[in-house]
C-alpha cells in the first residue's frame, strides 16, 4: 500500500481499492461488488444516435473479501461482466460474475486461496508450475477477467491464461469453457488477451507461449467458424517476455519483447506466483520481431538498446518510410508492482510512471528502428476505430489513470490527433472514466465518425453511468446511470446483437 502524507491510496490504471484521508476511517470507495443485477432498464439523459444499437460488455476484476481479507493483487479479483444495451434508444443494464472456479472458491468456500496472476496459495516447490494455471483439469473455468471478444461466432471472456470461457451475451450467463479442436496446448501456456482480426482475412489472430526446457512464442490464427486454431510461426525462445499485446499490419505480426523476462525453469523449481518470476533485464533492451503472417516467415528483428515496457501497442501499419508502430511506454515494468497490496519490489513504492505515447518506426530496407514521442503524459487504455487496426490511422481514444481519488480529481478521456500530436478532452469533477470504445457511424465515411462509450465511476454520488460522446467533436451525446458503483474494469467491446 502507498503511504502518502497522511492519505492512503490504494490505485491502479483507474482502480481506487483503499482511500482513507487524514484521521478518517479508511474507507473502500468502490472496489467490492458482490450484487447482480437482472437486466434492468436505465433512465437515459439525452438523445442516443438512432444507428446505435447492441451491448457494451466490459470484463475486469473486482476485489472481493473473505473475513475481512482482500485479494492481493488487482489482476487476481473474480471476473465479473456488466453490459449496457442499447435498443431503440432505451438503455439496459445488467451484470454477472463468471461461474468460475475461483468464483466457487470465494462464494462457496469461502476462501481466497486460488491460483491467480500474482499470487498462489496452494503452491509449493513440490508443484510444477504447470499446475498453477488450471488446477482442477483441463476444462476447468478460467478467471477470465481481462477482455471480451467473438470468436468462432462465440461469446467469450479472456485472461492471460487458457481457455476462454463463453458466456451468453444477453443474459452474460456463464456457457462453459470453449474448447479448441486442434493440436496446439489447451494449458501449460501464456495467452494474449488481446486477439487481433487478421486485416486481410478476418480471422481472428493471437499468440501463445509455450513454457518449457526450450520455450516459444507460437502465433496462430482461427479461421472463421472453426474452433481450430492454425500455426503460424513458433519462434524459440529463451527468457519469455511478459507481453500483454501485440500488433499488426496488413502483412505483418509485430512481437515486441520487453526485457521483462523469466527464466522458465524457474516457473517450474521457485514457489512464487507466476509474474514474481519475471525480472526487469534493461541491459537486454527491448526486440522488436516482424513475422509475415501469411507465410509465418520472420522477415526482421530489430533491437532498442533503450529499455521500456508496455501494456499495449495502439496500432501499426506499412508506410514508405517503414512500419510504425505505436505503444503506451512505461521506462520500466514497474507499474505491475503498482497494482499490488503488498510491495514484494521496492520498486513498487513508486507513485509517478512516466508514460509516453510513442511511434517505432521500422525501415526493413536501411534495416534501422526509429522513435519519436507523440505525446507526454498519463494515459492508458488506448483504442482506436477498428476497422483502422494494422492499418494507417490518425485518432486514438485514451483515458487518464490516477491513483489519487477523491471527489474533486479531474480524471479527462482524450482524444489524441496522432498526425498533430495535440488532443481534445472531456472531463467531469469528481468522475472516472473507463477504457473508451469506439463504435463507428455506418452511415459515417470519417476516421471519427461515430461515437465513443465509457463506463464512468460519479464518487460524488457513487453511482456509474454509460457516456456517449460524439467521438468527433466529444461533446456529449446521452448517459445513462446506475445508482451503484461499478468497480472500475479492464477491456470491454461493442456487440451488435440480433
Ligand atoms: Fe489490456
């Protein structure tokens, strides 16, 4: 926890676990939901475009409690889904904890000792760490509290570990896990929650790694329909980097591995938890890989002597000048300590990362890796209009994470012009807004036309409301409010329901 004067906070990427300010009880501001609601209808302000119609589901952990303890580790809390449906201009809201091991293991036995990101009770020397990821079988439900996405025409909510759980997009009932019908590891592996559609095909295109005595990266994609998931490249490796995304072109698979690596033998002989194992290794630099991913062929590896670390890559696209490709760059990995209670890293200690938004550029013919900084500042959860993904593009859609929190912050979603670096900004005292998403007008011809929605955290009156903003102009649209808190969350995606 974080000691600051005499105010504790208690904050990551938007989440406030503890707040407690000068001699006042400590107070949990919102991080605890246990409640669910039945789809509900939501009194709507203003006037929703007519052409928006479907659901916004977004995925995150909320922080739960047993006995008066709390997860450790933000990454660790119970994926819990909450959509807001949109239907002729009414507004619907409902939400629903996964069916979960980790879900039965709170609510039923009332504890929480289960397996997560950062923390593992029941792990001993004596355990492979292979055992940590699904302890109870091969079909075991995930705590998939990351992201949400369609593939194969299912429903499914994703983490960083195997395999999706699908979920019914109306109800956000748990369906059961969904189960590839391939050769590659159904377990044992790290995933990417962060899938892309391949630009060309529509295929949805991710990777893996597979641990082992000699470890891969192993890209693959899933045609359309299928629940077999086709290889594309497995690229050997020693020290696996920690990546939560990735990027690419209409050609290329872009890799970037940050030096924040493990030794996967040690995955195996330590007892720590799984991201304990991983090192921050700045003498390593940072490598960039470009597998062509039609063919699987690794066409360039680029190395930056300079270290840094990201969360996630906003696009990348061919140019005449090279491949760019842009992330969210932290100096180091610290910022994962950050969203910890316990400070197993001195490093942890640390309030202020310094984030930049940042272009590589990759000249595959001079064979030289360039950057440039569009924009300073704190930012995180950027997004663009997907149909630009791989693709050249101007506009990127941000919000401001902070870990200080009390009713007066100004916490501004950004809509940042990657051609002229400058941004435009909505803001509300007090308000927190979540990852903003883009929906395009399909009447729309513009990069921007269309609309962004947010899910945003009012802690002057603790409630939450959807936020429609003209993603043009960001001049609100409508909101539509809850009178409940809802914890901040990750990833979330728009559906066009039937
Ligand atoms: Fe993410």
């Amino acid at each position: 926890m974080f000691f600051k004067n005499t105010v504790l906070y208690v904050f990551f990427l938007g989440l406030p676990l503890v707040i407690s300010c000068g001699h006042a009880t400590k107070q949990r501001v919102h991080a605890e939901l246990k409640q669910e609601f039945s789809t509900m209808a939501v009194p709507v302000q203003g006037t929703i475009p007519s052409w928006l119609k479907g659901s916004l589901i977004r995925n995150g952990p909320v922080t739960v409690s047993v006995d008066g303890k709390h997860n450790e580790h933000w990454f660790d809390g119970l994926a819990m889904l909450h959509a807001f449906t949109i239907q002729e201009g009414n507004v619907f809201y409902a939400n629903r904890f996964l069916r979960t091991q980790a879900y039965d293991t709170v609510f039923n036995k009332k504890s929480l000792s289960y397996a997560g990101f950062a923390v593992d009770p029941c792990r001993s020397i004596f355990k492979r760490f292979f055992s940590l990821f699904l302890s109870s079988g091969p079909h075991a439900l995930n705590n998939a509290n990351v992201n949400v996405a369609k593939i194969a025409d299912r429903y499914v909510a994703l983490t960083e570990t195997p395999l999706p759980v699908e979920f019914d997009p109306v109800t956000l009932e748990t369906v059961g896990v969904l189960d590839y019908k391939d050769s590659l590891p159904h377990r044992d592996t790290w995933e990417s929650a962060h899938p892309h559609c391949n630009p060309v095909t529509g295929d949805a295109l991710s990777y893996l790694i597979e641990f082992g005595h000699q470890s891969y990266y192993c890209l693959y994609t899933i045609p359309a329909n299928t629940l077999e998931r086709k290889v594309i490249a497995r690229i050997p490796v020693d020290r696996p980097s920690y990546m939560h995304s990735f990027a690419i072109t209409e050609q290329y698979v872009i890799l970037v591995e940050f030096p924040f690596v493990v030794n996967p033998l040690s995955l195996m002989l330590t007892s720590k938890a799984f991201i304990k194992n991983f090192s921050w290794q700045p003498e390593r630099g940072t490598c960039f890989t470009i597998v062509k991913h039609s063919t699987g062929e690794i066409v360039g590896t680029y190395r930056s002597k300079k270290a840094f670390f990201a969360f996630h890559h906003i696009n990348a696209y061919e140019t005449d000048e090279g491949i760019c490709c842009d992330m969210v760059c932290y100096d180091d990995a610290s910022i994962i300590y950050d969203a910890s209670d316990d400070m197993w890293e001195e490093q942890a200690n640390r309030t202020i990362f310094h984030k930049e938004v940042k272009r590589f550029i990759i000249n595959q013919d001079k064979r030289t890796l360039a950057e440039k900084t569009i924009l300073r500042g704190d930012f995180e959860f950027p997004r663009i209009n997907e149909k630009y993904d791989g693709k050249p593009y101007r506009y990127v859609y941000m919000t401001k994470p902070d870990k200080l929190w009390h009713a007066h912050e100004i916490r501004p979603l950004y809509k940042l012009d990657m051609e002229k670096g400058t941004t435009i900004t909505w803001s509300q005292e007090g308000c927190q807004p979540g990852e903003p998403i883009f929906v395009a007008d399909p009447m729309g011809q513009k990069e921007d036309d269309g609309v962004i929605l947010t899910i945003v955290i009012n802690i002057a009156d603790h409630s939450s409301f959807l936020l429609i903003l003209d993603a043009k102009t960001f001049t609100e649209q409508a909101r539509a409010t809850v009178q409940h808190q809802i914890p901040a969350g990750l990833h979330g995606q728009f559906f066009k329901l039937c």
